[in-house]
C-alpha cells in the first residue's frame, strides 16, 4: 500500500496567484478547512509546497 499524507486547507485562495489557485484545484482542496488525502508523491510534495504560505 503506498503511503499517503493529509492536506488541509487553512488559509483563503482569495488574492492568490492564479497557479497557486489551480494548484488548490489540482489537489482537490475546496475550502477553508477541507482535508484530502493523497499518495505521497514528490509530484505531490512539490504542489503542497508550493501553496504552503
């Protein structure tokens, strides 16, 4: 079984850079407070780590 990792949404995408927006998009985040679970990939790593102001 592949590993997974829990990403949760804490700050609004209003104001933010239309890539970081799609990046919330292409993780499946929704809203403030929305929790997804995901494989632990580095293509992964690297969207969460890109939208973790």
């Amino acid at each position: 079984m592949a590993k997974t990792i829990k990403i949760t949404q804490t700050r609004s995408s209003i104001g933010r850079l239309p890539k970081h927006k799609a990046t919330l998009v292409g993780l499946g985040l929704r809203h403030i407070g929305h929790t997804v679970e995901r494989e632990d990939t580095p293509a992964v790593r690297g969207m969460v780590n890109r939208i973790s102001y």
